[in-house]
C-alpha cells in the first residue's frame, strides 16, 4: 500500500492499482495509511479517515468532524484507540468512536503535529513543529533538553533495544534510558570524590 499524489495504491502480483475516491474510498486526496495490531487498515486525508471492511473502506471519522485538519500521520496504541497527527494537533479515535483533540493546551510544543509513536513501556510521544511531547496522564509535557527545544520532529521509531530514534530538522537524536549506579560515602566508599577508577 501507498500514498502518492493524493491517491491510495497497492503494489501486488507486480501490479499497481490505484483506488479513486468513490463509494470504495471515501477519503479524497489520501495523506497517510496504517496497519494496525489487529492487521485493520486505515486511511486518512481530506475528507475523514476510513478503515477496511470486508475488501471496502467504510468511514469512521468524517470531513466535518476532521475539519481542515491536514493528516500526517496515525498509529495505535495498546489500548485499541487510533491517533492522528495533523496541522491542528492531535486527534485520538477511541474503540467507542469517542474522538478527544489535544493541542498546545494539553501541553504539546505546537499544533503542527506530525509524528505519533507508543513505546514498550506505554508511553506516547509526539513529534510536532516545535519539538517533541510524551503523554503524562492525559496531557503532554516536552523533555527537558537545551540542544533539541524547537526541533521540527519529522519521525519517531523505537528499535528493539528499547531506544526511541527521532528525526528532525536538526539531525537524528536517539533517547535512551540507562540505568546509572552511583557509589558514594552512602555505600561505604570513604569519599563523594572518585579520583581514579581501575578494574583489576
């Protein structure tokens, strides 16, 4: 499956189809398409979002609810909900259909939202204009860090070390979480000050 110039394709059997919207694909000039955990997929551009459904796509967000919202991006999380990155914020699709916007007043860096990644631990990130957001109980806070503070974040992918690698206009940074022990006069050292460190 792909997306160029607006249309929905699929590359099988060395043959490209193209999907025009119509009945069979609602979503006019497409903008992203995703696969989920439950190997459903969704396609998302002006005009709404639809997910296929016994070889259709049937609507499940429409162009009013969407709004001129420009998609960029979806992913899913664990939980079963459907997020959408795109140029008014974030926009999350509950199992229900309950649909809940985030924007810079649920603590994203800026409303140009434009990736979405869930970690192994369950943390949800969010790459937009202004840099980039975890999800800390149902708002968003930027980590703290001088040298990335404004980035445009393009791209987030974890690997299966657990590293979160995030592509943006300022290069490519990857966050990691290493576990320091830290030995001191709390630990029966003599002194806070280690000088010289040798391993015999």
């Amino acid at each position: 499956w792909l997306v160029a110039g607006g249309y929905l394709g699929r590359f099988e059997g060395e043959r490209f189809t193209t999907f025009a919207p119509g009945p069979d694909q609602p979503v006019t000039s497409v903008r992203a398409i995703h696969e989920d955990r439950r190997h459903d997929l969704w396609v998302a551009g002006i005009g709404g979002v639809a997910r296929m459904e016994g070889g259709k796509f049937v609507p499940v967000i429409d162009g009013a609810t969407l709004g001129s919202n420009i998609v960029n991006s979806m992913a899913d999380d664990r939980r079963g909900n459907l997020w959408i990155t795109g140029s008014l914020g974030l926009i999350e699709r509950q199992p229900s259909a309950r649909i809940r916007r985030f924007g810079v007043h649920d603590g994203l860096p800026d409303p140009f939202t434009r990736a979405v990644w869930e970690d192994r631990d369950g943390n949800l990130w969010v790459g937009t204009s202004g840099g980039l957001a975890r999800s800390l109980g149902g708002r968003f806070a930027a980590p703290r860090d001088e040298n990335r503070e404004g980035d445009l974040v393009r791209c987030l992918f974890e690997d299966r070390e657990g590293n979160l690698w995030v592509g943006s206009n300022n290069g490519l940074a990857r966050l990691r979480d290493d576990v320091f022990s830290v030995y001191g006069t709390a630990e029966g050292l003599p002194s806070d000050q280690a000088n010289s460190v040798f391993q015999d």
